[in-house]
C-alpha cells in the first residue's frame, strides 16, 4: 500500500515536472514508469508511445521504451500487439528487450520460441543475474529442472551465496 502510495505521489512530481520542462526525456519515461508499476497498463502504453513519438532517435533509449510499452501490453493480456510493437527493438540484443520477446512467447504459448529468447538471451548476457533468473524460471515452468539448476549454477557466482536472487 505505501509503494502504491508512493508511485501516486510520484506520477503527481512527473505530471508537474513534464508541465515546467516538456523536453526533458528523462520525465516522460518515468511517467509510464510509474503508470506501469501502478497497473494502469493503459495509460503506461500511451505514455511510452508518446516518449518514443516525442523523442525517439533511434537509439538505444528507442530500444528501452519499446521494451517496456510492449511489457505493459503483455500485462494487458495482448502478448501478440506487444511483439509487434517492439517494432525489431528485440533485434538490437538489448537485454529487456530480447527478455521481454521471450515473456511475450510464452504468453502466447509459444514455449519453442521462448525457450530460445531466453536462451540467446541468457548465452549474451551471462553475468547479469536477472537473466539468469528469468531463464531458469522458464525451465522450472517448463518442467526441466536440471536444466534450471545447471543455469543457476553457471549465474551462482556472480551472486555471492544469496539464494533468494532468481525468485520471481
């Protein structure tokens, strides 16, 4: 409830903050931030398009913000508008982005494809824990145990001796 709270107030400071100084990309982008965190899925999409509309260049900025409308699309229960919308973004190996195609296949039931984003993603990035963790959660959903274990052991030691790192 005080998270909740939380974001409440801070998407009041973003709206206040976004009206003193519109071309600040940081503001826009903690927008759908906060939208997203606070389950207005809606709004957080129309954030994210307008910030990519407003200020995209095609960077990796672009790459982030269509990673993150295309989560809260899945969120809204259209996996299949959120990999269109990505627009290739899963393409530029950015690590949210390839995750979030993986989340997206799996919403659709698409264990095969799933399975190889998370892999590819997971052999890209193998320190950074997060992927691990999102990997190995999809094995355990998928029955393969072993394969899970194998992948937390490969991760373990960029996480010290904390078990609690790969639970969702």
């Amino acid at each position: 409830e005080n998270d909740a709270l939380a974001q409440k107030r801070a998407l009041s400071i973003l709206d206040r903050a976004i009206e003193l100084a519109p071309s600040k990309r940081s503001f826009a982008a903690d927008k759908g931030k906060a939208l997203k965190n606070l389950g207005r899925y809606r709004e957080a999409v129309e954030a994210y398009s307008r910030w990519i509309d407003n200020f995209g260049t095609g960077d990796l900025a672009d790459v982030s913000m269509k990673a993150s409308r295309a989560e809260a699309l899945r969120l809204m229960g259209k996996p299949q508008e959120a990999l269109l919308s990505m627009e290739g973004a899963e393409l530029s190996y950015q690590a949210a982005a390839m995750e979030e195609a993986a989340r997206c296949f799996e919403a659709l039931g698409m264990e095969k494809q799933a399975a190889e984003w998370h892999m590819r993603t997971a052999e890209r990035y193998p320190t950074t824990t997060w992927v691990g963790a999102a990997a190995a959660r999809f094995l355990w959903s998928q029955g393969d145990d072993v394969s899970a274990a194998k992948l937390l052991n490969r991760f373990r030691p960029r996480t010290a001796d904390n078990p609690a790192w790969y639970a969702d």
